[in-house]
C-alpha cells in the first residue's frame, strides 16, 4: 500500500540521481507506507529510521524500500514530500524484520504493532520534543576525605570508596545502578559524610554507559571455582548445537547465576553478543550487578526503569559495538539488535511477567527466544527452581529441550522447614483471627532475637470463590480442575461460574461435604486484610510491601533496603515479596491464607501456588540463623500444600501434567482469550455477540470451541466494561481466527479488542 502525501513541497538544491524512498509510518491501526523523495541524497536504504512529514505533522518512520527514481516518473516525483532527516542508520537488519513479521503473525497482531513493541519506546511515530537540555537529578558528593573515621557498615563504606574512586562526586542513579540503596545514601548524608543537590544531568550524559567503579577493567571478579553439578551443566549445555535450549532446574541457592556468568564469559570470548533477562524490574540490580562485577563496561542494562533516551543509546550501542555486550533486561530487552548473539538466559524462567498481557503483542518472551535462536543462532538457557509446566513438558525426548540439575545448596545450608497450620482447627476452637496463634507466638518473639519475618497476603485474586471454613470444601467446576467464581455483587443476585468452560450453577449458603453454615465467598481485600493485621500485631513494626508502596524507579529496592536496616520486624506484602530478595535478618517466612493462591479461578493457579510458596521459603534462613516456613490454610490436605511440604516439585509437575492431559487442559492443549473493552456494557457485549457470530464457523471447521462472551472476571475496570470470548483447541494447530485486521473491521470505533494467543491468565 502506498500514497502520496497530500501536501507537496518544491525542495531546494536537489540536484543527481535522486532516490525514492517508502516509508513506514504511524497511520491508523496498523501504519501505512508512504513514498518520499530522498533530496538530500542521504542514501537511505532498507531498515533506516527517517523524520518526514504527513499531513504538516512530523513523524518518524522506517525505510522499507528505496529505488532510483526513473526518468519517466520524474514529473510525479516533483509532488514527493522529502524525507527531512535520517535519525539512525540501519536501525534493524532485514533478517530481524523477517523473525519479527512471523511473530506479528504468531501474536496475531500487525507487524507495525510488534515493531513499534520491539523498538525504544518513541523511536517509531510522533515526533517527540527534542530532548530537552537534561532532566534535574540528584548529585552526590563527599564531604570529607576518606580517613576521617569510617561508619561501620561494609556496604556504606564501600559506598564512600566508590565516590573516591569516581573522583568524589557522582550521580545518585549511577551509585543505585551500582547496587546501592537510597536508604544509605541518605543515612550517609544524615550523618555528614554526603552532600547532595539537585543538577541538570547534561543531556548527553548516559548512565547506562558510564557504569561506576568498574570503567577500570583491571578490578573484575574472578570466576568462581565451580562446583560438579555446576561444571555438568556447562558441559551439557556447551555440547548443545546452535538453535538449541537447555532447562537448568536448580534449588534456590544453588550456583544458577554462576552458570549464567560463566556460559556469558565463554560466549563474550567468542565474540558472541549475550541477553540475560529477569521477570521483573525489581530483579534487575542484582542480576547487573553480578553482572558488572564480572564483566564490567560491557554490561548494558534496557527496561522500563530506564529513561526513553537511555533506551535509545542502547539500542544504538546495540547496532554499533564492535565487542561483544551483555545485555541484562526484562522481557522487551528479547528484541535487541544484538548480532551474533551467543546466548540468551531466562532467569525464573517460571515466572508469569515474562508474558505481556496487554497491550498487544501479547507475547511470551520464551516462545519469542526460542524462535529468535533458531532461526538467528545462539542458544537459550532457562533457569528455574521451580520449573514451568510448559518447559518441563518440553523437555527431550518430547520437547526440544536439554535438563539439566543443581540439586543442592552453595551453602549446604538445608532448605528450611515447611509448617502447616490448618486454620479450620483454629475456627473450631474458637479463634477467629487473621493470624493464628502459633503464627502470632512466633512474630511476637522476633524482636527480642533480633530477628524479622516476611508475611505474604495474597492478593486479591480479583474475584472470589466459596468455601467452607469448616472444612476446606471449595467449591470447582465439575468438568475443569478449577474453582468456580462467584459473580454478581448483589447477595440476592449472585451466581458460580467456571472461567473456562462457562459453566454456572446456584450459590448455596451450607457446605455440601460436611453441612456447615460457615460458608462464604473467601478473598477480603488486600487493604481490608491489612488494616485487621495491623491491630492484630499491635506492638509490632510493620513495613508494606506492594504495588502501592513501592512505586518509582527504586521503589523496591528503598523499601527493602529500610527494611534491610532494621526499620521494621515484619515486611507484609503481596506476591512480589516472594522474589529474589536477599535478607539474612529474615528467619521466618508465613503465608497468612494460601487458599486465596491455591484456588484462583486459574488452570495454573496451583501450580503458580507451589512456586510462589517455595519461593518465598527460600527467603526464610539465608543467614547464619536457620529458617521456618509458617504456610496457614483451610485445605492442608491440597496437593500443593502436601507437595509443598515434601519439597518434591517433579512429582507435582508429574501429576498435574496427568490432570491436565486427561482434561483437555493446556499446555495439552491450546488456548485464545479475546478481550473487549468499552465504555458502554451493552455496545461491549453486542460487538462480543457479533465477533463470536463470525468466529463460530471458523472455529467449528478448525475442530475448535468457543466459549462467550462473557463478562470478564474483573468486569468494569476504570470505567470500561469488560468483555471476552475463549477458544480452545488441540495443540499443533493454529488458532482459527482470520488474518490481518479482519476482526477489527467491523467493531465499533469505542469498542477495543486485543488477541491474547495462550494466556496465561483468564
Ligand atoms: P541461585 O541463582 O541458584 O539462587 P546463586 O547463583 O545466587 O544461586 O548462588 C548462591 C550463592 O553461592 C551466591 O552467593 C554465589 O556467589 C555463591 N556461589 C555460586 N557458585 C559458587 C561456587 N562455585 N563457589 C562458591 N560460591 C558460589
Ligand atoms: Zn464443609
Ligand atoms: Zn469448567
């Protein structure tokens, strides 16, 4: 498709063979070609980003193709608009287009939707503001040269050392990128150490390229001696051939990152450029820094904790180095131009974040890497302790991938302790609190040791199921393995529902299985929770942990480092608290109702249950003290629970994939949720009736089902109604809906839809 701009402007000076050029451009849903004259004979060509107007407004776009212009068209080309300014040469390579026009087409999504996903954010589409001269940032100086009484902290002194080394002054954000936390540079500051004042950051000042002490190379960790286990998975994965993928299955602690880092040196030694990725963004500053301490200069980081502009210059350092980089990121990080790449690592490769929910592109970084190698080279290695189902059941001689495992600690240090207290026992006796008063007897203690807890509340499970506080009974979809959610806010209007076949029945106010009346929807809000535990563990020091708290691009870290100084005894908070934080303080770790995580209304809800849980005990006892795992629950005879406690994860996965495949569940089989949205609820459902009208014979001729619409489990959120239809089908098929932007066509313009191909979540 191409057009020509309405408006026509005469250049100057054009003289030469000049070149037209067809530019890929921001226009409507899924971006149009337009065709420009190159007048400035920039010699674009296929891949360089490019600054044109359309229609008086500027924006920036890709060359897709350039050609001569011919002689009998000359008098056309005097109408072509000229293309103003070349922004970046050779931004993307034609073979990285290719992989990313079949992962459009695998996501169901446009391919200029995937790229303006794939590229910095601000790159593709409206001309932005120049960049301003420089944000305000904090600076921070000594005040007193070294040898002036030290404080005692290691870390704080090593803080100080690493201004002196930097020449006495540095910017905040650099010494956070170094694994420092705002928290000490304050307390330094309080204590007269420090200086700090706001400055303008020169625009042009990165602080992704000048990262902190290690600009000298000569101060690079040495790689450890590794242990047998650790050397076996090297080997393993170093027999592997190009386009291939290696599962390491290790327990927390186990020497995971060391692999990582060595596999990254040997690959760096052979010139390979490597990609290691984290879940979350609050993962990031330790997998980097362990980075940096090894590798040094050559250590990038790109996610969303980095500036528009910083994303830029790494895209571009990307396209440009001429040495091999390592690349630590979060899933978007998958699409860097990083030639050759040698390796790419998943780290909690388990970990749901890895997949984009929304906005389209619904992708999962893993399906995404696995693609990138095979077809680019490179190999992937997924690391875990508590590996998906997904790639367990991937795994030789089934799936394409390699196992290998790290089965016991660096530390020796034994796996703490899991203990189950069965709250229907604490009902029965008459105790109605939150916290049971085993739990409380515990947390009451830590002060006087010296000791802290982590507490996890489950987040609301943004809907709520029935249960039976006597007994455990919950009540699940007669045809699935999951519980059924209780719809409608009305008592007298409330219904049950299965998510993912649409099965409803009544609600009943007595428990079938053993007749008690102490049978309620379960999932009390996440703030309501809080305020109740705060009076119940009146006299203790409580930090939260959460979404709200811990906003910000350091929020996480300033709030574990608070913690981390003793500013609390207990850390209560929502699933987040689980992941990789390192507290030596810690020796208990509790979670205060595990039904909300064992029957989200979720195929995988126990399975995230268990990995969530034995997470979280990696947490507990990582210090010289040992640890304990307090888990209370109504239903202590759940497999997660039981699985939980004796630690075998394998034969977890062994009998859910069992279930699963006998149900017809995935990943036996496949799945598509489409999701609607608007602001009107009956506009919304009428476009779902109408979308599930034309999907229902394509997916009758594919052998597929489809469920809908139906409201979904969140069923307004800010203000739109939500929503959606399910498909599923056999594996190995693709999902039955039509090319291109077929199903958009015939919404109406307030109604949006977006295609998520095997959700994660429903
Ligand atoms: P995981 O990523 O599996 O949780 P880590 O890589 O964080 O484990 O290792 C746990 C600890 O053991 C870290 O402090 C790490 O530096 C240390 N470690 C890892 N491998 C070795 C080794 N071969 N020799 C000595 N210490 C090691
Ligand atoms: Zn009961
Ligand atoms: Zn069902």
């Amino acid at each position: 498709m191409s057009a020509t701009p309405v408006e026509s402007s005469q250049p100057n000076g054009a003289q030469g063979p000049v070149r037209v050029v067809d530019v890929w451009l921001e226009a409507g849903r899924d971006g149009r070609t337009f065709t420009y004259g190159d007048y400035q004979q920039l010699g674009l060509a296929f891949g360089d980003l490019v600054v044109v107007r359309l229609r008086g407004r500027r924006l920036q776009g890709l060359v897709i193709d350039s050609r001569p212009l011919r002689v009998e068209t000359q008098q056309h080309s005097q109408s072509l608009q000229p293309v103003d300014a070349l922004l970046q040469r050779a931004a993307v390579d034609p073979d990285w287009r290719t992989w990313l026009d079949a992962m459009a087409a695998a996501c169901h999504t446009s391919p200029f939707r995937m790229l303006k996903a794939a590229l910095p954010p601000g790159w593709l589409g409206q001309r932005g503001q120049p960049a301003s001269p420089g944000r305000k940032l904090w600076w921070v100086e000594l005040t007193r040269t070294l040898g002036d009484p030290h404080p005692k902290a290691a870390r704080q002194h090593a803080l100080l050392e690493s201004l002196k080394a930097a020449g006495g002054g540095a910017w905040q954000r650099d010494l956070l990128n170094q694994g420092f936390h705002a928290g000490m540079v304050q307390s330094l500051q309080v204590k007269g150490y420090l200086r700090r004042e706001q400055r303008i950051a020169p625009a042009s000042e990165s602080s992704l390229e000048l990262q902190g002490n290690h600009s000298n190379e000569d101060g690079l960790e040495p790689p450890r001696d590794l242990t047998d286990e650790q050397q076996a998975a090297i080997n393993r994965f170093q027999s592997l051939p190009d386009g291939s993928g290696l599962l390491l299955w290790g327990i927390t602690g186990s020497g995971k990152t060391e692999v990582y880092l060595q596999l990254a040196a040997a690959e760096i030694a052979r010139g390979h450029h490597c990609l290691l990725l984290t879940p979350e963004i609050g993962l990031i500053p330790q997998l980097a820094d362990r980075c940096r301490n090894r590798f040094g200069r050559r250590v990038l980081e790109y996610h969303s904790g980095c500036s528009d502009g910083e994303r830029v210059r790494c895209w571009r350092r990307c396209l440009q180095s001429e040495e091999p980089l390592v690349l630590v990121g979060t899933r978007s990080a998958i699409f860097l131009p990083l030639r050759p790449l040698g390796l790419v690592v998943l780290d909690e490769e388990h970990d749901s974040s890895y997949k984009q929910e929304s906005p389209m592109p619904c992708y999962h970084a893993r399906d995404l890497a696995l693609d990138r190698i095979r077809r680019q080279g490179g190999r992937l290695l997924l690391g875990s302790a508590t590996p998906s189902l997904e790639s367990w059941s991937r795994l030789k001689p089934k799936g394409p991938l390699e196992l290998a495992r790290l089965s016991s600690r660096i530390s020796r240090q034994p796996l703490p302790p899991v203990r189950i207290i069965d709250m229907r026992l604490e009902l029965a006796e008459g105790h109605k609190q939150l916290i049971s008063r085993a739990l409380m007897d515990r947390l009451a203690a830590l002060p006087s040791k010296g000791e802290q807890a982590v507490v996890l509340v489950p987040r609301r499970g943004y809907s709520t199921f029935l249960s039976c506080r006597s007994c455990g009974e919950v009540v699940m979809c007669p045809h699935c393995d999951v519980a059924m959610t209780v719809h409608g806010s009305r008592s007298q209007q409330q219904w049950l529902r299965c998510h993912w076949c649409d099965h409803r029945a009544a609600l009943t106010d007595h428990c079938t299985a053993c007749g008690s009346s102490a049978f309620k929807p379960f999932g009390a809000g996440t703030q309501r929770v809080m305020e109740r535990l705060s009076e119940e563990l009146d006299g203790l020091r409580l930090l939260r942990f959460d979404r709200d708290s811990t906003g910000g691009r350091d929020g996480h870290r300033r709030l574990l480092a608070r913690f981390a100084e003793g500013e609390a005894d207990v850390l209560v908070g929502t699933q987040m608290l689980a992941k990789g934080m390192d507290l030596p303080q810690v020796t208990l770790a509790a979670v205060l109702a595990a039904d909300g995580l064992l029957h989200r209304p979720d195929l995988r809800a126990g399975e995230q249950a268990l990995q969530l849980m034995l997470q979280l005990a990696g947490r507990a006892g990582r210090g010289e003290k040992p640890g304990e795992v307090l888990i209370q629950t109504y239903c202590p005879d759940h497999p997660v629970i039981q699985h939980l406690i004796d630690g075998r994860y394998e034969r977890f996965l062994e009998e859910e994939s069992t279930l699963r495949k006998q149900a017809g569940l995935v990943p036996y089989a496949r799945a598509c949720l489409l999701r609607l949205a608007g602001e009107s609820a009956a506009a919304t459902a009428t476009a779902g009736t109408l979308l599930a009208e034309q999907l229902r014979p394509l997916c009758a001729a594919a052998g597929w089902q489809l469920l809908g619409p139906a409201p979904a489990p969140v069923a307004r959120v800010a203000g739109r109604s939500r929503w959606q239809l399910l498909l599923h089908g056999p594996t190995e098929t693709p999902i039955p809906l039509p090319q291109g932007s077929v199903l958009w066509d015939r919404l109406p313009k307030d109604v949006t839809l977006s295609v998520d191909p095997d959700p994660l979540q429903l």
